[in-house]
C-alpha cells in the first residue's frame, strides 16, 4: 500500500470495495486493503479470476513497468445493488472499455460513479482491448440516468455531465460514420486513419501499439458489432 494512498485513507472508516474492472490500476490496492484492514472486495463475475490470480492479467512491458501487478485479492461476485447505511447504489454493467466493467449510481444523491466507462475528453488513441461500440452503448446508458456528479476514474468529478456525456457519444459516433463511409470507398486502415483522425500519437510507440490512433479505426472496422463484420459474415 502506497504512502499515498495510506495516508489519504488511513482515518477514512473502509468497510468494502467494489472495482468497476479488473485493470491493475484500478485493483492495485485490494490485496493490501484486505490484509490489513480486512475489506470485503466485489466485482463483476468475470473480473474475479484476474482479482484471485492477477498473473491472468498479462501486462504489458509499460503497465509492468509504470503499474506492476497487484497483490492477489478474493473477491466477490457484485449483485444488481449495494447498500451502505446510509446510500443505495445501483450496480449498471457498462462494458467495452473492459467486458467487466460495472458503474455505480445514487438515485437520490445523482451520483455516478464511471469508472474508465467515461475517459474525458476526444481524443482518438484507443486501446486495441477495448470494444468501440460497447463503449457508446454504456455512454448511452449513462447519459439515460441524468446524473447530477460523475465521479470518473481518473479522479476529475464533472457536475451535471450530461453535455459531456452526450459530446462523447456524437464524437464516437461521427467518427464511426467518417471510417465506415471511407472504407466504403475502398480506402485502406492507415489512410482512413489519416484522413479520418489525423497524425498516429506518440503513445502507440511507448506501449508499442497497445493504444494507438489506429486502433480506434481497427475497432471500428472488426470489433464484433461493426458492420463490417456483420456484412462479411453474411456472405
């Protein structure tokens, strides 16, 4: 447990943890948190093998590096709600940046707890793990609450997040119809790339391609939903 996090929990009354997803950066703490402070830890079903044995993860050389795997941790499967003494929490499956992943919402205070199912922001680097459209899906799902505070991932709270929401969806979704239009017209990923999004980002070579510009392209084109897809299994 890191000096930081001891210190910017150490008086707070932990009694439970639920991880939106099983990405280590995400789960980093819940061996230590359990140990020492014997927290009860829940997640999606299917993030608990990662959780148990978190070798499964297969880091990358950069996640090794900046991240490490975590300690192990047992957790248990989250049901369709949470209670605390004093909140409810509704537990809302909000796959694509993970087949995991949940999000956390307060009916009477409007909070809403995102997780990675909203990274601020448009930018078009994208993890090749990632499902392009399940992410707009679970967008969809999260613009429908009307939150009044969204508690992101990253730490950054946004107050009344429907524009933000809504422009992240428009964005996906415009960028979604400009790469099938120009594949369409028979161009190939990194021009429709160019065209579409522009310059490839600096990151594709620090994580040697695990988040890239063209990913986004390559989501668009093969992830299970594209139309593309759909079209060639047909034939």
């Amino acid at each position: 447990m890191s000096w930081e996090f001891r210190e910017a929990t150490g008086s707070l009354p932990i009694v439970g943890v639920v991880n939106t997803h099983w990405h280590e950066d995400h789960c980093g703490n819940n061996g230590l948190l359990q140990r020492v402070r014997g927290v009860k830890i829940q997640a999606h079903p299917l993030a608990l093998p990662y959780l148990a044995r978190p070798r499964l993860m297969g880091l990358q050389l950069y996640r090794r590096f900046v991240w490490g795997y975590p300690l192990p941790s047992q957790a248990e499967a989250v049901g369709p709600a949470i209670a605390t003494r004093s909140h409810h929490f509704q537990v809302i499956s909000t796959p694509g940046h993970s087949p995991d992943h949940v999000s956390l919402y307060e009916p009477e205070r409007g909070w809403l707890f995102s997780g990675d199912a909203y990274v601020g922001g448009l930018s078009p680097v994208f993890c090749r793990d990632f499902n392009v459209y399940q992410i707009i899906a679970s967008l969809k799902t999260l613009a429908r609450l009307r939150a009044r505070f969204l508690f992101t991932g990253s730490g950054h709270v946004v107050e009344w997040p429907q524009r933000a929401l809504e422009a992240k969806i428009a964005y996906l979704e415009e960028t979604q119809e400009k790469v099938l239009r120009s594949y369409k017209e028979g161009q190939g990923l990194q021009e429709i790339r160019r065209r579409v999004l522009g310059s490839e980002h600096w990151i594709r070579f620090v994580t040697l391609g695990h988040f890239s510009v063209a990913n986004l392209v390559r989501a668009f084109l093969e992830d299970p939903e594209s139309p593309v897809r759909a079209k060639e299994s047909r034939m």
